[in-house]
C-alpha cells in the first residue's frame, strides 16, 4: 500500500493483438500521482498520452497490468462509475456538455455526477440561481449573465470555462486535463489557464493536464511528465522542475 492517489501498475494496452498490425501501445507504465499533485504531460503525438488518460478515465480497457485509486483496483470499473471519482475535460469544448440545456441546468447536472438516479431533481431554485452566478462569475467571462442560454450558443471559450466549472463542481479525487484550452485563441486560453490553476490549488486538487504548450507545462504544477512511444521517460518535480527552461524540453525532444 502507498500514499498514491493514483497508481498504474505494468499498465499495458495492446490493440490489434494477434495481427500483422498488433502495437503495444502502452508499455508497462508504472506511475504514482499523489493527493495535491498537479501534473502537466507532455509528448509528441502518439507518444501514448491520450491513451493514458483513456484507460485512467475507462474508456479503453487495459491489456494487462492495474489502476488503483486510493489503493483501490479500478481496472475493471466501468467509465460510468468512474464519474464518481473523477471528471474530464476534453480539448473540444463541445464535448462535456448538453448544448440544448441552458448554463445553469448543465451546472446544475454536474452537481449530481456519479449520484443516484434515484435522487429527487429539487431543480432550479432561487438560492440555486444565486449560487451558480455565483460560481460562473469566478470565470471573467460574461458566463454568469447567460446562466438561461443555451450552452451551445456559447463562445468557445464560455463553453470551455462551463466545463471546466462542472468538472470540478463536485470536487472530483483526480481531475483529467486534456489539452482543455488546445482549441481557444491565446488571450481565452491564457485566462483559463490561470483560473485552471488557481481552482486546483484552492480546492487541493489532484490534477493531470495534457498539454502542447512548453510553456504552460514548466509554468503551471508542481511535476512535469514526457511520454515517449507508450512510456514515461521523464519524471520531474521539485527544484529539477523549477529550474526547467524550454531550451531544456526542446533538447530532450530532440533527443527521442
């Protein structure tokens, strides 16, 4: 038994097994993610890091090996019960939320992830209404005077702070990142980042964040991790991050 939030153990996934196009496509990783722990991830495209976050989420089934969250084996958990735990936002800010519900319905479907079905739906009351402007004004960006419109008549950047909002509206144990701010222009990015950070340092959360941006990945968190061809192959936190440069990442990437 370990401290570790989250663990992967010999975690392996291997597709088209038995064929001439059979590729392991992750290999054996073995990671511990602690309580707190604020990871960006970085990796050329096929490094493995989708796919990491895929089986820690459920949606791809591991080959061989396991994931334990608090100690716990998850390997055969399915996606759905997985919610109850976790919370993802994803690089497309399409998905992640219901575009025919308005901002507030979609909040107030986020406060009711991973529980029964069998609860009662109190709905939208005016305490409720008055909590989520709240909560959308943290944002800065005009989210809390649309709580009535229709999320898929968002920008693409309200439509990203809504589900980066209802991601950790409920305070999950392991926040998954990924790429959430790839598709936003620089200044809309930016401001996502910082509130990104600063959310998951108020509430001491546990986050992983994919990311492109070298920069963002030696600015934000305390660990940095590089995924090459299914594996890690750089671990770093502490002064070892800190003192990172981009010159630094950019040897290293040219050195695989």
């Amino acid at each position: 038994m370990t401290n570790a939030n989250l663990e992967l153990i010999d975690a392996t996934v291997v597709v088209n097994a038995g064929t001439s196009e059979e590729k392991t496509i992750l290999k054996q990783v073995n990671l511990q993610i602690h309580e707190g722990d604020f990871v960006t991830l970085l990796g050329s495209n096929g490094a493995g890091k989708s796919t990491l976050f895929n089986v820690i989420a459920g949606t791809l089934p591991l080959t061989s090996g396991q994931i334990l969250v608090s100690g716990k084996d998850i390997s055969k958990l399915s996606e759905t019960d997985r919610t109850s735990f976790l919370a993802r936002v994803f690089q497309d800010p399409k998905l992640g939320t219901a575009p025919r519900m308005t901002v507030a319905e979609n909040l107030l479907l986020a406060e009711r992830r991973g529980l029964s079905r069998r609860l009662k739906n109190r709905g939208l009351n005016a305490e409720k209404r008055d909590e989520f402007v709240q909560v959308a004004a943290t944002m800065g960006n005009g989210l809390d005077s649309r709580l009535e419109m229709a999320t898929g008549d968002l920008s693409g950047g309200q439509r990203q702070a809504l589900s980066f909002l209802m991601a950790t509206r409920r305070r999950p144990d392991l926040l998954l990142l990924d790429e959430h701010t790839a598709a936003l222009d620089p200044k809309t990015s930016e401001q996502l980042m910082a509130m990104t950070n600063e959310r998951i340092h108020e509430d001491g959360l546990t986050a992983l964040m994919i990311t492109h941006h070298l920069e963002d990945a030696i600015k934000y968190g305390n660990r940095l991790l590089i995924m090459n061809d299914g594996a890690i192959s750089l671990d770093v936190s502490g002064d070892d991050k800190t003192k990172l440069t981009i010159p630094d990442l950019l040897e290293y990437f040219h050195i695989y």
